[in-house]
C-alpha cells in the first residue's frame, strides 16, 4: 500500500475516533495536537487502526512510538511483511 | 561529654524520633552534608559516594535495619537489570522481570498487606479476625522505592533503556536517594539515574529556587496543613457525635486543603532540596482542585505515582483489552485504580475510594462526546465552573475515606453532613472559628491562584542580593519554627 493511502485512511480513522472530522494529520502530530487524544482513548485509536489495517501492533512498538510518523511508518512495515 | 553522646544518640535509629525534613536535626545534618558536599561536587564518583553514605544514613535513621532490606531489593534489580541485557531470548528476559516483580511485590505484600490479607480470608471464612498475624513494622517508604526500582526492570523489559546502569554505587544511590525515598515523588530511573552520572550545573537561580521551594514547602505545612488539621479537621473526624453537619462540611473542605497542602508542601521541600543539591526531581502537583473531571484529577495529582500507574498499568491492560474497545478502556481504568486504592494502604477505606476514582473516570470517558457537545454551546464558562465545582465536591467527599480510620467512622462523616446539615449555625461557627476560617480561605485563595504570581515571586526573590536573600531565609526559617507546637504532625503521605 503506497504511503499517501496509509496516511489518507489513519487520518479517517482518526476523524472516526476522535468523532471530529476537521482533523488532518502529518508526521508530526501527538497527542497535544488533538484535544480528545489522552491515554484513555489512545487504545480505542490503536484498536480502530488494527481493525482498518488488518494488523497488529506489539506493546514495545506502540511504547516506542513519538509522532504520527513513527505510526505510519510501523502500519508500512507491517504491510510490507 | 553529655551533649556529645546525647548529639550521638540522637544519630541512632528511634521510631518515636523519626528524621522529618522540618525538624532541627534534619537541618543541622543537612548543612554539615552541604558543607562536605560543596568540596567534592564536582567529583562525581566522590559525590555520589557522599550522597549514597548520608541516603543509606538517613534511611537508618528513620527504619533502622530495614536498611538492609532497602540495600538487598536495590542489589537484587541492579544485578537483574544487567542480566536482561545480556540472556539471549525474550523468554528468558520475561522470567527476569517475573523475578524482579516477585522479590518487589513480594516484599510489599509481605511488610504491607499480610495481616489485611490473613484478616481478610479468615473473616469471610469463619466470620472471625485471624487468629495468627505476623509482629511485622512496615519499613517506611516501601511503598515509593519498590517502584522506583521496578520502574528501571519494566523500562529495560520495554527497550525505553538502552543499556543497563554498570555503576552499582549510583543505582543503590538512585533507589535511596534520600530527598525523595520516603514519599516520593516517584523518580523514574530513566530520568533520575543519568542524572547521577552527570556533572552537575549548579547556578545561582537554581539555588535561589531551591530556597524558595523549601521555605514555601514548610510555611504550606505548617502554617495551613497542620494548622487546618488540628484546629478544624480532626476535631469533626475524631469526635463527629458532637457537630453539626455544617462543621461536618467545612471539616472536609478543610482536610480537602490539609492534604494538598501537606502533601505539595513535603514535594515543595523534596524538590528544593534535590535542586539544592543539584538534581532536578519531577512536580508532583498542578494546581489539582482546577480539575474539570476525575481524570483531569490525575494528571495534576500526585502525578509521578499516577504517571507510573498509568505507564506500567494501565496501559499494558488497556492494551491486553482493547479489542473490547470503550468496555476494555474501563475494565482497565477499574483495575488500575482498585490497585492504586489498595497500594495507599491495606484498608477498604482506601480500596473504596480507589475504586470511586475508577468509576468516576470511567464515567468521564464514556461521557466525553456527550460532554464536549454540552461544552461547545457553553460561551460563558459556566460549564467549566460546573464541572470544577462537581469534579471538586466529588474529590472532598472521596478524601473522607482517605481520612477516616474506617468505613464505619467514614460513614458518621457522611451521615452528619446529609442528615443534619443546618446552614443556621453558620454565623456563630464562623465567630467561633474564625481564624481557623480564615487560614482555609487563604488555603483556598492560594491554590486557586494564577501559577503566574508563584513564578513571579521566584524571580524577585533570586533578583535580590544575596545579603538580602540570607536575611529573608533565617528569617523565614526562624518563622516556620515558631509555628512548630505540640500540634505538628508527620507528613501524611510518610503513612504510605
């Protein structure tokens, strides 16, 4: 899957959990960039993404994670696989 | 040659004696430790020596031999830490950190929770207390050292540390690091330890901060915690039967300042001190009665323990659960927060309050769209003031049982204040405690106040010549020591 159409479907699937459509995101967003994404609904967006993606993410990965781009980079590389 | 053995006397361990930041010989210690400190700071290996020998000193002097155990628990994860990185299969690094767990929890269980557990079983089983409970004292600070050192296993077990710490003197150093190992806050190795290894940046608004914190730390203490404590609090709690539930509610919106200001003062004085010494230990509170829900609660709340909770419990569990999606969140925030209540003590008081933080947060989270549409249509900020004043009214009622010595003496509380409130005896309470009053709308007015004013104060007081600087510190010290009485009282969180 081409990199433009991972980040175009994690972006839905952020609009979808965080129920704000408005959202648009890039390598670089965290947590502090969006309102509603704390540690209470982080795994509801892990979960979400899984399911969009048919992955699985393991805990050291998703603790290793900075950014949005650190995201899409583990999505491509378990696409890869 | 008697006040030589009396001075060495008071040097040994005495459990009516305990070492408190606030008291003489803490200070005296402390200043023949600076004296020493200021030659050889800029040595690390001696440094940390020095640091290492008056941490092990100072935990001696408060648990006696339980300095050993301290050295033991430290010793074990230092030698664990290494061996992870050096076995071979993942397999084998997990049966390392079952270890660390097993020998950390174990001893916690052991110390702490034992004859609740013993009380517990038998209770249900014959309806009786047990009939055998082990003589055993807890060794203070258990509760905070067991996790700073676990945080160094499960932070090499998560690949979040690099390589192992190969300095046994720093790591015993950064698990009995004496400013914060008896009540936190809970320093993680990730951010304490390189710390130990560095050299140290000492300037004058470091050292003019650190004062500041110290002197705020034990003005909060004394002059409002223990103030509010004996003149208003424990009045209402130890004797309910004879007040009203007017005095009933100003006794917990008084305990609801005690604690804060009990518990941000020690971190107030944690951290001055680490800074005096030129470490940096993490804020534990954020103005946490401006929380506009529970959760919110949490991250300016004791936040070294509820970041810990949040890294190494919850969020494992939230991530075993997720494919229950918003049930699994809960199910997660449930258990975390049984596990908190149950970690402040071996008590249902505590277990029943954990578990009402639990739920209230679970509420905020499956309300949260339903809250946020609400909030988009307030313009006015009453909605905000709303959800402060609910948040906060939820958080006092909840300290009740933090406070109360049971569930039956936490239910006199409640029962006084819903069953005979009478707002009539208001004017005369307000008469008869009015400096109590007074010192809890200061206690109220300084919370709520902008962190703004705090920071602004700490810049004129390190602006000011030195000369002017010690003035204002003896005075300020011989000023906390004149409110010092027979009322002062350990810091509440050294129970834990």
């Amino acid at each position: 899957m081409h990199y433009d159409e991972i980040k175009s479907r994690l972006n839905r699937v952020f609009c979808t959990v965080f129920k704000d459509d408005t959202i648009l995101i890039s390598e670089e967003t965290t947590a502090k960039d969006i309102e509603k994404w704390d540690s209470l609904t982080h795994l509801i967006l892990i979960s979400a993404t899984e399911t969009e993606f048919a992955i699985k993410f393991k805990l050291k990965e998703l603790i290793a994670m900075k950014n949005v781009g650190d995201f899409m980079k583990s999505i491509e590389t378990k696409l890869a696989v | 040659m008697a006040s030589i053995s009396e001075f060495l006397n008071a040097l040994c361990y005495n459990p009516k004696a305990p070492l408190v930041f606030t008291s003489v010989l803490f200070v005296a210690l402390f200043s023949i430790l600076y004296v020493g400190y200021i030659f050889v700071y800029s040595n690390i290996k001696k440094r940390n020596l020095l640091l290492l020998v008056f941490s092990l000193f100072f935990y001696y002097k408060i648990s006696g031999f339980y300095v050993l155990l301290l050295v033991a628990m430290a010793t074990s994860d230092y030698f664990i830490g290494k061996q992870m990185f050096r076995v071979s299969t993942q397999q084998k690094k997990k049966w390392l950190l079952l270890l660390s767990i097993f020998i950390n929890v174990g001893a916690l269980i052991l110390f702490k929770y034992t004859n609740f557990l013993l009380n517990t079983f038998f209770g249900i089983a014959t309806g009786e207390p047990s009939p055998v409970l082990l003589n055993l004292i807890m060794p203070i600070g258990i509760s905070f050292y067991v996790f700073k050192t676990l945080s160094y296993i499960f932070d090499i077990y998560r690949e979040t540390i690099d390589e192992p710490e190969t300095n046994y003197i720093n790591y015993v150093l950064y698990v009995s690091f004496f400013p914060n190992i008896l009540a936190g806050p809970i320093a993680k190795a990730r951010d304490l330890l390189p710390q130990f290894a560095a050299k140290l940046n000492f300037n004058r608004e470091l050292i003019g901060k650190a004062f500041v914190l110290i002197l705020i730390g034990a003005f909060k203490k004394v002059f409002i915690a223990d103030f509010l404590g004996a003149n208003l609090v424990d009045r209402v709690f130890d004797s309910p039967e004879f007040f009203t539930g007017w005095e009933g509610l100003m006794a917990i919106y008084g305990y609801a300042m005690q604690i804060y200001f009990d518990f941000s003062g020690y971190t107030d004085i944690v951290i001055g001190i680490a800074m005096l010494l030129g470490f940096n230990v993490m804020a534990n509170f954020n103005k946490p009665f401006m929380a506009d829900n529970v959760a919110d609660f949490w991250r300016r709340w004791h936040i070294s323990l509820s970041t810990w909770f949040n890294e190494y419990v919850f969020y494992p569990l939230a991530y075993t659960f997720r494919k229950f999606k918003q049930g699994g969140v809960i199910l997660a925030v449930l258990i975390t927060f049984f596990i908190s209540g149950f970690w402040h003590g071996p008590a249902w008081t505590y277990i029943l309050w954990g578990t009402s933080h639990g739920l209230a947060i679970a509420f905020t989270f499956a309300t949260a769209n339903l809250r946020s549409k609400i909030a988009k249509k307030n313009t006015f900020g009453i909605y905000r003031f709303l959800s402060i004043f609910i948040t906060f009214h939820f958080l006092a009622f909840s300290m009740v049982l933090f406070r109360a010595e049971s569930l039956q003496a936490a239910q006199k509380i409640y029962t006084l204040v819903f069953t005979h409130f009478d707002i009539s005896v208001a004017g005369q309470w307000a008469k008869l405690y009015a400096t109590p009053l007074a010192v809890l709308i200061v206690a109220y007015l300084l919370h709520y106040s902008p962190l703004k004013w705090n920071e602004f104060f700490t810049r004129q007081f390190i602006r000011l010549h030195w000369t002017v600087k010690v003035l204002i510190i003896v005075v300020g010290i011989l000023f906390i020591f004149q409110g010092f009485s027979s009322d002062t009282q350990p810091f509440i969180y050294l129970e834990f």
